[in-house]
C-alpha cells in the first residue's frame, strides 16, 4: 500500500510538480487533492487510527504550544520593541 500511496503523491497529472513543497496548492478557490484522503489506505483497506493520529499530533502541538508566552521583547524602557520585518533566504525564512 504504501507504495501506491507514494505512486498517487508524485502523480504528475494529480500534482503538477510533484517534488516543490508548495503548501499553497491545497488552498484557494481550486485546491488539489487532499493528501490525507489517499495516506492512511482506502475503502475496506483504510487504516483505523487515521483519525486518531491526527487527533493526537494536533493535541501534542497545541500541548506543546500552550506553555510558551509568545510576545514581543521589551526594551529597557519597558516598551514593546517592534520586530524588523525581512527577506532573509536559508534553511528557514
């Protein structure tokens, strides 16, 4: 199975360019297939804890989340310092 699965996910007909990470082609007004849809297996063959998996890694980021106070840094002055704002390439933008 996870063979076809691989086979449908770089499907050049189903995903133009297979290979780009491009999150934005399951979005807007002609999103592309959902990968979830074909992943965990189909009909009779669908894995049962698909919906589990998903529940739980939702759960462990938002766990994961809620102990971080996300905020501006303050200054000396105990104002909020206004982050700059540019286009910087590399592993991570």
């Amino acid at each position: 199975m996870t063979t076809v699965c691989r086979a449908i996910g770089h499907d050049e007909e189903v995903y133009p360019d297979p290979f780009k990470f491009d999150p934005s082609r399951h979005m807007g007004d002609n999103p592309q297939l959902d990968p979830f849809k074909f992943t965990f297996g189909m009909g009779r063959r669908a894995c049962p804890g698909a919906h589990m998996t998903e529940m739980t890694l939702f759960f462990n980021v938002a766990t994961l989340l809620a102990v971080f106070n996300l905020s501006k840094c303050i200054d000396d002055n105990g104002k909020e310092i206004e982050p700059k704002i540019e286009w910087v390439n590399g592993i991570t933008s």
